[in-house]
C-alpha cells in the first residue's frame, strides 16, 4: 500500500523584496499556478478556506552578505499569537544556514478557527536589507477536518 504526498501548495515572493531598517513589514506573496480550493491567497493573506489540519513552512531567504542587527520573521494571526516567531542575530543565520530563516508548524485551520496567515519580517541593521525569497509553504495534511472514522486505518 502506497502513500502520497499531502498536497502542497507555496506562497512565495515573485521578486526580491528590500526590508528597511526597524519597519515590521508584510511580505506581498503571489498565488500559486497549483494551487487549491482549500487554501488561497487574499487581501488578508493566505486564506484557510475548509477546515483542515495544515503544516505550514515559512521560509525567508536574508542576504547573507549583510551580517550586522537581527533578523526577525513570523506568521502573524489576527487577534492571535503567531504561528511561527523568530529573532536571531544576522552573523548567527548567516553561519548557521546561509541567511535561510526556516519554520515548521502545524494546526487546526478553517474559516471557524485560524483563518489567514500574514508574513512578516523585520530587521535592525541601520542599513536596507534584501530578502531574496520568502514563502509560506502550506502541506494539507487531514483536509478537511474531522476526519471520516475509518479514513487513515488499515481495513482489516
């Protein structure tokens, strides 16, 4: 018996974003051309449109070169506590994974729970900073939600 994947669905920036120093600033994601009709980009941002169990990735590509202040990335929740959340000095990130911030959660979403996820980044070099890529990385894990009973059990 095989498995397949979770379907997958990545919300990444077209173009290389410049961050300005000390601006907690949304990062402008593009809808996939795979997409899906349980998750989709909005004006709110990604939209958890069925009541699902979803992992979510975010991922910001720092410029590594620019190593002064911090760097900070989150998936900001309306009227909630984010989703993912870090700070960490630039020298750090860049010694430990080339400027790559990465973030793997995973929760109950839908439009009578969570429903949408901004990205937001920030830093406090003093100077512009470019964000080669960022993205937030939806994986569709039990969509939707409650499961069937038996679904996911081996027959006997």
């Amino acid at each position: 018996m095989s498995m397949s994947s979770p379907p997958m669905i990545r919300f990444e920036t077209p173009a290389p974003v410049t961050i300005f120093p000390s601006a907690l600033t949304p990062i402008r994601l593009a809808e996939p051309d795979e997409g899906s009709p349980n998750v989709a980009l909005s004006a709110d941002g990604v939209v958890f449109r069925t009541e699902g169990w979803y992992e979510v990735l975010l991922e910001v590509h720092w410029d590594a070169e620019m190593r002064n202040g911090t760097r900070f990335s989150h998936t900001k929740i309306p009227d909630q506590e984010p989703l993912h959340s870090e700070a960490i000095n630039a020298n750090v990130l860049a010694q430990l994974s080339e400027g790559r911030q990465l973030l793997r959660g995973n929760s109950l979403f839908g439009p009578e729970r969570t429903s949408c996820l901004v990205l937001e980044v920030w830093q406090d070099s003093g100077r512009p900073v470019e964000v080669e890529k960022a993205g937030l990385i939806v994986r569709e894990l039990c969509v939707p939600w409650p499961p069937e009973p038996n679904e996911g059990r081996a027959q006997k």
